[in-house]
C-alpha cells in the first residue's frame, strides 16, 4: 500500500505526520487527556513501552507548556528498544519486569515517585482476540508491577488493555489499588479493534502490600512461589475442578456402541440405560420452530427443482 492510500483511509495517520506526531496513538492519549484530565498537578511521568515515543511526545507538550514551573518536570520513557531522541525526555532503555528498572527510574525523579505512569505497549497480534487479550494482560500485569514500584499514592495509571470479553476480572483486580477505574474507547481507536484503554486514578494499595515483580504463574515451582508470599501478597482467588476427573469427558463424542460403555456409567451413576436414538425427556410444547416443522412434513417448505 502507497503512502497516498494510507493517507487517504486513515485520517488519524495523516494528521500525526502532517502535525508531527511520531505516531498516530498520540491522539488517542489526547483524547484520553481530554475525558479524565490526567496531566492536572501532574510533574512526573513514566512512559512504558515508549518507542517510537508519540505519547513521549504528547506528555512533553502538556507538562513543558502548561506546567507552572517546567525545570520541576520529568519526563521517563523506558523501552526495550532504543528510540530517536526527544527534548526534554529521559530514555531508559530497560526491561519493565527487572527490579532495576524500576530503581533507575525512581533514581532519575531524585528519589521521588512518579504522579502518573502511562503504557502503551502491545504484543504482536495473532488474530485470535482470546489469546491476544492473555498475553496484553501479560504486558498489563508487568506494568502494573513495576507501577507499584514507582507510582505514588494517589496517582495514575492508564495502560492499553484488549479487550474480548467485558473485562470484569481485570476491572476487579485493579479496583484492589485504586480508588476509580474506568475502560475508555479513544475515538482515534479503530472500531474493528479489541483496542481500548483502562485508566486507574487514585492508587491506594492495600494495608501491608509489598511490590514485587514476580508472576509465579511463571515459577517453575508454583507451590513454592505461592508459600514464600504472605499475608495481603498472598490473595489467591480458588479455583476448583469439582467431580471426579478421571470421569467422562464433556468435550469428548463417545461412540453409542462403545464396548464397555454401558458398564463404565453403571460403575459411576449406578443403574442406567444407553438407547440410540433417545428422545427428549421433556421437549418444548409450543416451540418457535412447530409450524414449520409441520410445513416441511407437509411438502410446503420444498423448494422447486
């Protein structure tokens, strides 16, 4: 695709290059900004996942130009990946799951911590919105991690998030650590995206949490990883299987003549009897489908040759 056709379909695209933007999402912080208002009293911020460093680029405009004393503004960008340089921005490059990271950072803000940490980052999508959505939730839960690291009390936190269900469960979670949590679609978002953005204001961790890097979902000894939290780190939700599981799989088509069929259920359900054919116990009386199943014996549904 030409440089021209893209102008021409993606109007969001056009402008960041036309307006110098390095990339189109700094809209969709502006559009953020413009909703909730994040930069207000705002003088420190941290850019996860930066390059190739628009929303770098957007939080410099807001805090160089609005802020009442500039010298008092930092500006972090951390990314796997070295970016082209920008004024006024401090590039770390470095991994968002290390603990030092997170010590370089705090270093860079003279000890303080940051008013706001922002992410944009994503992994390369596969099509498959389910798995796409658990493995941004991998990179949400990473920059969340190192947040509690380097976010101070009361501040915010606003990350891109894919969304293929209602996204209750990480709605839930992050309400542990902070006060408002919202979903917020940007209108420069393209609709045919799972795209859209969770920001957390107010962060208030839990009495006696400690931050820690760890996703024991990851530890090869998980039993172990769990004993060595303790008290609040250690929120578990249970999770378990009832029934017993060396029974009949509810995924699996079982053959009706299966040999020995028979005698597996009576070992488990007691008395019982296998027929083919069975019908319902207790079909619809009134179905929406009855007058056209009465058609079709009829002849009147039969399409002419």
């Amino acid at each position: 695709m030409g440089l021209t056709s893209r102008d021409k379909r993606d109007i969001y695209y056009r402008l960041a290059k036309s307006n110098g933007w390095r990339a189109r999402s700094a809209y969709k912080l502006m559009q953020i900004q413009e909703h909730f208002n994040i930069f207000k009293d705002v003088s420190k911020v941290v850019d996860l996942c930066a390059a190739p460093g628009s929303w770098s680029q957007v939080i410099t405009s807001e805090l160089h130009t609005k802020h009442e004393d500039p010298s008092q503004v930092r500006i972090v960008a951390v990314d796997l990946q070295p970016m082209a340089p920008l004024p006024g921005v401090i590039q770390l490059k470095g991994d968002i799951t290390e603990e030092s990271t997170a010590e370089a950072i705090i270093g860079h803000f003279d000890g303080q911590k940051a008013d706001l940490v922002v992410c944009d980052g994503a992994p390369d999508v596969t099509g498959l919105h389910a798995f796409d959505e658990f493995l941004q939730g991998q990179l949400v839960f990473a920059a969340f991690n190192i947040s509690t690291f380097v976010l101070k009390e009361g501040g915010t936190f606003v990350s891109k998030v894919f969304l293929a269900g209602d996204g209750v469960l990480l709605k839930t979670q992050m309400s542990l650590f902070f006060k408002h949590v919202d979903f917020y679609k940007p209108q420069s978002s393209r609709i045919s995206s799972s795209e859209s953005f969770i920001v957390c204001r107010e962060y208030q961790p839990p009495a006696g949490y400690t931050p820690n890097l760890k996703n024991i979902l990851h530890s090869p000894d998980y039993e172990r990883a769990k004993e060595d939290l303790k008290d609040i780190n250690k929120a578990v939700v249970p999770f378990m299987c009832c029934g017993d599981l060396s029974g009949f799989d509810s995924e699996r088509s079982f053959d009706l003549d299966t040999k020995g069929l028979l005698d597996q259920l009576r070992d488990k359900l007691g008395s019982v009897e296998l027929k083919e054919g069975l019908r319902a116990v207790a079909p619809p009386t009134e179905p929406a489908y009855k007058e056209a199943l009465e058609k079709k014996k009829t002849g009147l549904l039969d399409r002419p040759v």
